[in-house]
C-alpha cells in the first residue's frame, strides 16, 4: 500500500512555524510512519494566503493551518477568526469557548456548508501593537500604517489606525521601506521570533484580543478518505500543537516583557483605554446585526464574559 | 520518480525549450503548468498558474518597476544626458582614453536615476557611442565601455534588481541599495583604472581630444558643470524623503519617474515623439518582466512543492560534505553559468528561492549575498548567449560594429566584473560599511 | 484558408493593439494612485485604498497590455541559434512553439476562470457550469435570476475590502485576449512559412 501524501501550508513564516505546527507535523510524520507522510509549506509559499481556502477547497493543498479572517474564509464564522476584538482575555478562554460553550459545532457546522472539514481551534498570542514610534495616548495611534487582521483593522480604523494587509512574509520589510509604520498583528513573542522587533522600536502593553483564535482544516474528500485511526493520530498531534502555544507564548510573553532588549514597553492608561473597551461593546452590536449566525455567536461570547466576571479571580481581574 | 530527477526534468525541458528561441515566459510557464498538472492534477493543479498571478499582484515592490522603466525611458529619449555627455567630454578630452572614462562617469550618474541596464545602454549607445567611433577610439573597446558601464544602473541605487532580491531574500531594500554605492563606485573605479591602462599602453585606442576642442574658457567649463546638478536634484527628489521615511518605496518611485519627466519638460525635450516613445516602451518592457515573473513564480511554486530546496541543500551539505565557502562558490559559478542561458528574472525568481535559503543557513550575510548576486547579474546581463545589453547593443550599434566585436568587447570588462566579485567576496565590509554606519546595524 | 488567416489576423492585431493603446497610459494611472498616497500620507490622513488600487492598476496594465507587448516584439527570446536562422526556418519553429505558449495561457484562463467563479461565490470544482446557470439565469430572471446564482462574493482581506471580481474579470479577459493574440501569431507564421512577408515587430 502506498504511502498517503498530504500537503499543509500554515499562514506562518519558517521561523515562527519552527514552533507553532513544524514539531506537530514532525510528531504525525515518525508516528505515521509509511502511511501517510504531511509535506509543511509556510506563507506564501505554495499559494498566496489570500487564496488559501480556495486552494484547500479545489485540493491544490490538503491542509490548512491558518485563522478564518486572514485566509479570508467565505463563511459566517471570518470576522470571529483572528482577533475578535475583546473576544477574550487569556488563551485558554478559546478552548473553553469552542469545548464549552458550543462554538466547535457553529464552526463545524458553518466549514461543512463550504465543503472544508474544521478539525480544531486553537489560540495563540493576544494582540498587541509593536511600532517604530511610540505610542502613549490614543492619539498617537492617528495616521499609523499598520499590519493587522482585516477584522481587527475595521475596527482600529475608528481611532485613525490606516490597517494595511500585506503578505505576511513582506511585512519585516515593509517596515523598512515605509509601507508600515507597525505591527498589530500579535505578541510580543512573535515580534522577536520572527524578527519584526528589530525594525520596530517600541511595544504597546494595551491588547485589542487577549487569544488569537485559529484552526487546523482540511479538504472535505481528502479527509473522508483517510482511515480512522490517521484522522484520530492527525487530531491528537493538532491538539498537541495547541497545547504547545498554550506554553511557549504565555511564558514567552512575559519573559520577554522583562528581559527583552529590543523593544520599549508604553502603555495607554487604563482610563483612556476604556474608549476602546467602551468602542468594542458597539462594534460586537455592529456585527451581530449582520446575521443571525453572528448574533448566535457575539451572543455566546457575551454569556461567557459575563461568566468570568462574575467568577471573578483569577478568572477575571476588573 | 524522485522529487530530484522530476526537479533536473523540469530545469533541463525549461533549458531545451528557451533554446528554440521561443518567448522566454512561455516556455518556463508551459513547463510550470504542465508539470504542477502531471504532478497533481485534479488535485488543483491547473490552479497554480493563475495563482501566481495573485501573488504577483500582491508583491507590492513590483510597482517601482513600470516607474524605473518609465523614467529610464524618459531620460534617454528626451536626450537630457546630452548637456552631462558634453560636459565629461571636454572635461576628460585631454587624458588617453578619456572619452571613453567619461561616458563611465556619465553611467554611474544615469545609474543613480534609474533602476535597469536599459538607460545606460540606450543613452550610451545613442549619445556617447557615436561620438567616441568618429573620434576614432576603438570599436571594440567602447562597445564594451558602454556595456559594462550601463550594468552598473542595478548595482548603484536604485536598483530594480535588488528590490526584487530583497523580497525574495526578506531583506530591507534600503540596507541592499545602501550596500550597492561603494562596489559600484568601486567597479566603475576598476573600469577607469582599466581603461585608462590600456590607452597609456595603447595610445591608438583611445585618442586623446585635439587640443581646439578642450582649449575652451574656464567659464564655459564650469557652466558645463551645471549639467551635473540635474541628475543630483531627481537623486535627491527621489531618495531623501525615502530615506527619512516621508514616502515608501513605491512612493518615491513614483516621484522619481515624475521628476524626471518634469524635467525634460522643463527642459523643452518632452516632445510629443518622445512622450509617444517612452510610454509605449515602458509598456513593452514592462509587460516582458512581469509576464516573466508571472511565469517563474509559477515555476517557483512547483519547484518549492517539489521540495527542492531540500533536495539542493542535503546534496551539499550532506552528500558532498561541502564547506560553506566552497558551496558559496560553487554557487556563485553556477550562476554565472545559469546567468549565460536564463533572463535574470527568471534567475532571480526560480533559482534565488534555492539559493538564498542555503545562503542564510551556511551563516552568511544575506545584505552582502545581494550585492554578489547583484554582479553575478550584470556579468549574466553581457555574456553570450543570453544577455539584456548583449541584446540591446546588437539592436543599437551602428552597422560597423558586428556581432564579432560585441562579443569580443565585453571580455575585459567581464574579467574586471569577476575580479570586483572576489573583492567583495574577501571584503565583506566593502558592501556592509555605508549600511551599517547609516542603519547602525 | 489564407484569406480568413489574414482577416483574423488583422481583426486580432487591430483590437489588441487598440486596449494595449490604451492601457499604455496606465502608466500614469499608477503614478498618480502613488503620488496621492505621498500626498495625502504627508498632509491629512493616509488613505487605506492607494496600495490595493495600485497593484489592481498594476495588473490591468500588464495582462490587458501584454497582447501589445508581444505585437511590438517585446518578449525577450534566446537567441543563441534562433538569431541566425533563416526567416522560414524561424517560422517554423515559431509556429510549433507558439502552441505551448497557449497551453500555457490555456491552463491560466482555465484557473482565472475557475478563480473568478469563486470570486462571485461559487465554492463547487464546476466554474463552467456556474457561470451557465449565471447566464441562463440572467436571461430568464434578469438582474434578479442571476442574483439568485450568485453566492457570498470574494472580498480581499484587507479593512478596505474591495471584491475582487472585477480585477478577476480584467485578468481574465486579458489572458482570454493573450490567447487570441497568440493566434495570431500562430496565423502568421502560417502566412510567412507559405511565403508571405510579414513584419516581426510592429508599433
Ligand atoms: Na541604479
Ligand atoms: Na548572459
């Protein structure tokens, strides 16, 4: 029998994929042996990350790793997928949101009608600005080329932030050419991983999302073919990989807050700050008003907030 | 079939079909398309040619390219170089050979205006060659002169050619424009040096100007000079507010190609001919690099499927137990080699993605792997068979300079090339000064 | 035979001439999408739309142009043998390698038509079916009959979200007319290797 070949492309660049899916897929590959074997392409690489769903959808690629709103999926579920701005405080409200509180079926439901299989959720850093300039107030934000998720971005755009999309990989040079003047797009992890902290200058502790929320899909015929114990070992070495970021960007986070060199920390005080807060409750109205799937959703996201306020510490602080 | 001989498959179809003469991106896009089909078939294969479409359109440095080209061509058919060419001839008539170290002078300011060989060897062969011939300096010699000195247009900023590595390599632009200014101020250098050597040697090669011609007043002279102001204001126009950050890349690339045209307007030479002439070129020459990079980036995509890289990067390092110099080397040799049969974009775009990887894993600087790329690149622009000036120069030189002595003229100025290339490959540092003293790396 | 060759021939040459006549002063169109965005990025607020607006002049520029470009000889060949060639050996040739120049423009239409059918909501591998029904659909139910095929439109991923399937169209319809100019090309080989003297480049 001959081996099943799969191909994954991931949104991330090679250095960040070193850690958020390469150990992953390292793991199904010596565990699958000469059943199947998963060749990792990162952005951009085989196709445009614009056109990824399409390409997963047609089969030019078998796998996907990549959040909702940035491979610009034609479903209900997009605007959640990245950083739904305010959506959650900690990575481990994303699973508990997809596990617990119904958003895996919504997804699962919302992939099967575009003909993909959603296999898992999963979350990663919360999103911050890193800048060449540094930011102290709202206003410095006014004017500012920024890198960020499309969802993310329409919302910013209200305090003056000019959101520009590029492929990611171009980004540490956009920078340097001035097409950008920063980055919201994640941690501070991922600014020194893949190296965007040495064309920005400063780190803005203020987050829009406190978990980026992405997911692992797959080609509708493709994964119907494989047999059951491949798709079980495919989804236990994607939750591994969850599990992974779980660590590796919370202690990262905080470790390179305080012992990073190449980024200066700001902050916007909290009382300013809550323009934004205040700004997101609209903005959620906003979007549930699109659909009944999204007010579905903005709806669960509003239980499980109040949730944790009302379980207070350590679930929520405020 | 192995992914490597389905990789040598590819690359040696692709070679035997450039040689029928065909367009060039038909044939790597024909050997793209037909390979991700056999290859994948209705698993999306047919997909991957338009896809490539997309992603050049995402590849936003490619709108610096109709503008360098577009300002280029303004600046050759609206003959604005004439008042610099007539101010290095009577400023170097009276050395041997100084014609000749004039018109590399002129290159190296038409250089700093525009991104392409194409300028230079237009403005050379239109404006200097004729001159230099009825001075009776020697065919082959000038031929060579215009040649190499136009080459230097992708090595001194800005430079179309490293905007197109530095995406590939994600290296900033500014640093690798920064890192062109002194090897190529060092390599027009070599070529004065040369030049200047062999007419002290060879006196017929290069005559020095009648002394009626050069006794003009100092004051006419020096007004001659106000001709040097103009290629230093769209310099400035250009890269300073670049530079301090007001304006992109693109932006000021933009700027650039409307400071140039401003110019010849002002300059009363944007004559409806002209203004004919240059749009419909940059449209020409234009539409042949993008289709180009349409191509190969489509060829790139089922390469890198392929896993190639891999494949590349495991024979040196683990089948040949190369040492990083050695496959440095072997590199470079294999390009210039490449260079000879491949247009430089498709160079750049299919065999750049293998390279510079393996050059960032072998711990090299990749700034400084730009600038060597860079002169393999203009040493692939002038060999036989396929080369932008060798073309360029057999469509432009007058009928008594035959293809014989194009071929024959470029051999010293590709040996000088090569030996700039070793410089620069023992000196890191002649690349890597002004970029580190200005960015402070 | 040779007459309608020729009739196709000048029908083709002359339209493409015409759109790439035309696209050539696309060229300014950039320049000044680029110029605003210094503009604007200097003296009031940055606009979100120049770089998009850009790369889709871009490429209207050089899909719908390249017909032209290869009318006036633009496309760069290796010369090596080919050069000293006689003129019907080079035809010759010419009219057999032109065929994987249109395979190639083939399998490129065939994604940009596909890609495009997505672009207008349609997630199924039947892109020629789609725009039947689209078609069929129009032309029972007018507006409204083909709105009923069409799905969730394709928006491009940025905040200014422009849809895409009006670039699509352009790109499509510009390679559509890369093929009709390949053709011609084809044509006229056909004409120069039974003797006729037509020129290789033309402006
Ligand atoms: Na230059
Ligand atoms: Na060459």
């Amino acid at each position: 029998q001959s081996t099943i070949k799969w191909r994954m492309q991931t949104y991330a660049g090679p250095a960040l994929a070193e850690h958020v899916v390469k150990p992953a897929i390292d793991t199904f590959n010596k565990i699958a042996g000469d059943r199947m074997q998963i060749e990792l392409f990162f952005a951009d690489q085989l196709v445009p990350t614009g056109e990824l769903f399409q390409a997963m959808q047609r089969g030019t690629i078998d796998a996907v790793q990549s959040d909702d709103d940035s491979m610009a999926s034609p479903t209900e579920v997009t605007v959640f997928g990245g950083y739904f701005p305010f959506g959650s405080r900690y990575s481990l409200d994303v699973p508990v949101l997809f596990n617990q509180y119904g958003l895996d079926k919504i997804w699962k439901e919302e992939y099967a009608k575009v003909g993909v299989q959603h296999i898992s959720a999963g979350s990663w850093d919360p999103c911050h600005f890193a800048t060449k300039d540094p930011i102290n107030s709202l206003k410095d934000l006014e004017g500012k080329r920024v890198f960020t998720f499309p969802t993310a971005g329409r919302f910013l755009s209200q305090f003056g932030v000019v959101p520009v999309t590029l492929p990611w990989e171009d980004i540490e040079v956009a920078v340097q050419t001035g097409e950008l003047d920063g980055i919201a797009w994640s941690g501070i992890t991922e600014d020194y991983t893949v190296g965007w902290a040495d064309v920005t200058n400063y780190f803005l502790t203020n987050n829009i999302s406190g978990a980026w929320i992405g997911h692992f899909f797959a080609n509708q015929g493709r994964w119907d073919e494989l047999p059951e114990d491949l798709k079980e070992l495919l989804k236990v070495c994607m939750e591994q990989s969850h599990y992974y970021r779980q660590w590796w960007y919370w202690g990262g986070e905080a470790s390179l807050r305080v012992n990073g060199d190449k980024l200066k920390l700001t902050t916007i005080p909290d009382a300013e700050w809550q323009t934004v807060e205040d700004a997101a409750v609209k903005f959620w109205d906003e979007i549930a008003a699109e659909s009944e799937t999204k007010a579905k959703i903005v709806e669960i996201f509003r239980k499980y907030n109040s949730d944790m306020n009302k379980a207070g510490r350590p679930y929520r602080y405020t | 079939m192995s992914y490597e001989l389905i990789a040598i498959l590819m690359f040696s179809t692709m070679m035997l079909m450039l040689m029928t003469g065909q367009r060039v991106f038909g044939a790597i896009g024909f050997v793209a398309v037909i390979a991700a089909l056999l290859l994948w078939g209705d698993r999306g294969g047919y997909d991957l040619g338009f896809s490539a479409a997309m992603k050049l359109m995402k590849w936003y440095p490619l709108l610096t390219l109709p503008m360098f080209i577009f300002m280029g061509y303004v600046l050759s058919e609206s003959k604005i170089a004439d008042d610099l060419y007539k101010m290095f001839h009577v400023w170097m008539g009276g050395v041997h050979g100084g014609l000749a170290i004039g018109t590399i002078g002129l290159m190296v300011l038409i250089s700093a205006m525009n991104g392409l060989s194409v300028a230079g060897m237009a403005i050379g062969a239109t404006i200097a060659l004729p001159e230099l011939l009825k001075r009776g300096y020697d065919k082959r010699m000038v031929t060579g002169v215009i040649q190499a000195g136009s080459s230097l247009g992708i090595l001194v900023p800005p430079s179309v050619v490293l905007v197109l590595y530095a995406m590939i390599a994600r290296q900033p632009v500014g640093q690798l424009w920064l890192a062109g200014v002194v090897p190529g101020l060092m390599m027009a250098a070599m070529f004065i040096i040369y030049i200047w050597a062999r007419c002290r040697l060879n006196p017929e090669l290069g005559p020095v100007l009648p002394p009626e011609e050069r006794n003009i007043p100092l004051s006419e002279k020096l007004a001659l000079l106000r001709a040097g102001v103009l290629p230093l204001v769209i310099f400035a126009a250009m890269m300073i507010p670049f530079v301090n950050g007001w304006t992109s890349l693109v932006e000021s690339s933009a700027i650039g190609a409307l400071a140039a045209f401003l110019a010849a307007v002002l300059k009363g030479r944007m004559t409806r001919e002209v203004f004919e002439v240059s749009v419909r070129s940059t449209l020409g020459i234009s539409c042949m690099f993008m289709w180009i990079i349409l191509a190969a980036l489509a060829f790139g995509a089922v390469f890198d499927g392929l896993g190639a890289v891999k494949a590349i990067e495991n024979l040196f390092t683990e089948k040949m137990h190369l040492s990083p110099w050695m496959i440095l080397i072997l590199m470079q040799l294999s390009f210039i080699v490449m260079g000879t049969f491949l247009d430089d974009t498709a160079m750049l775009v299919i065999v750049a993605p293998l390279y510079v990887p393996l050059v960032q894993a072998l711990g090299f600087d990749l700034i400084w792997y730009g600038i060597l790329y860079t002169i393999t690149t203009q040493i692939a622009y002038m060999t036989p068979p396929f080369g932008y000036n060798l073309f360029l120069m057999r469509a432009m030189a007058p009928p008594e300079i035959g293809l014989r002595d194009i071929y024959a003229s470029i051999t010293p100025f590709v040996a000088v090339m090569v030996v700039a290339l070793v410089v620069v490959m023992i000196f890191p540092e002649i690349a890597l000064w002004l970029p580190d003293l200005v960015y402070n790396k | 035979m040779e007459r309608g060759l020729r009739v196709f021939v000048r029908l083709t040459d002359r339209f493409n001439r015409r759109v790439g006549r035309i696209m050539m002063y696309g060229i300014f169109v950039m320049m000044g999408i680029l110029l605003w965005s210094s503009i604007s990025k200097t003296f009031f607020l940055p606009s979100l739309w120049t770089l998009e607006m850009a790369q889709f002049a871009m490429v209207a520029y050089y899909i719908l142009g390249g017909p032209y470009s290869i009318q006036m000889g633009s496309n760069v060949r290796m010369d090596l043998l080919y050069g000293d060639w006689s003129e019907s050996r080079k035809a010759w040739f010419d009219a057999v390698t032109v065929l994987f120049l249109m395979f190639y423009l083939g399998i490129l239409l065939w994604g940009g038509i596909g890609s495009t059918a997505y672009s207008l909501g349609h997630f199924g591998t039947e892109p020629f079916a789609f725009f039947g029904n689209l078609i069929k659909g129009f032309v029972t139910g007018g507006i409204d009959g083909a709105n009923e095929v069409l799905g969730r439109p394709e928006r491009s991923p940025t905040a200014w979200r422009p849809y895409l399937w009006p670039i699509k169209c352009i790109m499509v319809l510009g390679i559509f007319l890369m093929l009709l100019q390949s053709l011609s090309e084809l044509a006229k080989d056909i004409l120069r290797i039974r003797g006729a003297d037509i020129p290789r480049e033309a402006i």
